[in-house]
C-alpha cells in the first residue's frame, strides 16, 4: 500500500496525465473505479470528496485533491525528486507557459471533448454538431501556434502541460480525427508524446476504448 488512491476510469484524459505522471515518477497508486454510468460519481459520499462529481481525484492519505493540473503538481512537488524541475520548471516564464498551456486544456480544450462525449454516452447524442467539430479544430489551430517556437508545448522538453494538452489531443479524435496537413506541428508532437512509455501505456487504450465507446453509442443513439 502507497497510501496514494487515484479515483479513475480508464478512459478518462485527465486520469491518464495523472497516471502517466505516476508512472515517470515510480509511483503506485491503489485505485478505485466508480462507475460513471451509473452516476457513482455524483453520490453524496463521493461529492464529499469533489464537490465537482468529477474524476480523477486524489487520495493521499487524509489529504483529498481534485482536478488533474492540481493532482499532478501535488505529485511532483510532493515525490517528484530529480524529475521536478524537468517536468515543471522554475523558469518564471517557462512555468508561465506551461501553466498556459494547463489552463488552455482545462478551460478550452479538454471541455470541447467533454461537450461532446458525455452527452452521447449519457443523453443520447446522435453525432456532434458542425460547430462542435469546428471548435475542436479552432482548439487544434491553438495548439499547432503554441508548438510554433519548440517541438514540445511549453518549451524545448517534455513538461506537466505535453501531459495534459496531449492527453485531451489524443483522446479527442475518438470524434474528430486531427488534420495533420492542417496541423502538421500537433501531429509531429503527437508522434513524440507517443514515443514515450509512460504516455502510450495509458493514452493509446484509453484512445480506443473512447473510439469504440463513442461507436457503439452513437449507433444506439442514431437507432432510438
Ligand atoms: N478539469 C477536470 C476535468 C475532470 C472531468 O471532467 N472528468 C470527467 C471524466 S474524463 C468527469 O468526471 N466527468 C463527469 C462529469 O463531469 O459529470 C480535471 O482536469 O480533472
């Protein structure tokens, strides 16, 4: 027992930046699974942890945090050792950049899949709207900008923000396959974050899991 409980599902974005951090960071997290289906996200017992019903959360022992960008700074202040300048630097302006690009993610980015996934899987949505997929582009022409000076997001190495951002650029295409003409940068930064063990191990089945979830659901949806 590592004291350290993650709330998850496996194909959760957010989860899996958290727990491909736990990876680079030799971490063993004892985890719990609450089935979003049937809401076990939104029980009371559950909202006393995050009031936000919402996955991942953290469990430190006594110590409960939520929202990804928080959990992953916790975790690396906390046990990060020789990986905590490289992964969040001190740089005042390449901390700046990197905390840019997490609140994109979490603000913008991450929402425009949120907006759309859920609501197929739990109301019935059919297919997402031409302006949800010109969202998802718009937010795609984001990150191809940010990508414009290094090949990773934030700066010339891998930092907490190539975790997040491309945690929800992977996933995302489970309905909107990325452009690589249109976003030849995102695609080369993709392949790279692929590149890395930790990413893959989480990120690629959590990619399919997504693709077949959202396939299956639309077609029911579309039979209703
Ligand atoms: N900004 C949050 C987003 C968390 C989030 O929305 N997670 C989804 C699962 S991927 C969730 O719990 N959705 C349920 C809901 O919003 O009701 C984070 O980064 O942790």
């Amino acid at each position: 027992m590592s004291g350290l409980v993650l709330y998850k599902v496996d194909a959760s974005p957010p989860a899996c930046a958290v727990r491909a951090l736990g990876d680079m960071l030799g971490l063993a997290f004892d985890y719990e699974n609450p089935d979003l289906l049937n809401l076990e996200h939104k029980s009371a017992e559950f909202m006393k942890m995050n009031p936000m019903g919402t996955i991942p959360v953290l469990k430190d022992e006594d110590f409960v945090v939520s929202e990804s960008n928080a959990i992953m700074k916790y975790l690396l202040e906390k046990y990060g050792g020789e990986h905590r300048e490289r992964l969040y630097p001190s740089d005042l302006r390449t901390r700046a950049i990197v905390d840019q690009c997490m609140f994109f993610n979490a603000g913008v980015f991450f929402i425009r899949l949120k907006v759309v996934v859920l609501p197929t899987i739990l109301e019935g949505l059919k297919e997402p709207s031409p302006r949800q997929l010109q969202d998802v582009d718009t937010a795609f022409g984001v990150v191809e900008a940010y990508l414009e000076n290094n090949k990773y997001i934030a700066c010339d190495h891998l930092t907490l923000a190539d975790l997040a951002v491309g945690s929800t650029a992977a996933t995302i295409q489970c309905f909107r396959k990325l452009d690589a003409e249109r976003f030849p940068r995102t695609a080369k930064w993709l392949d790279l974050l692929y590149e890395e063990p930790a990413f893959k191990k989480y990120i690629e089945p959590a990619t399919k899991q997504l693709i077949e979830i959202m396939q299956a659901m639309q077609e029911k949806n579309r039979a209703l």
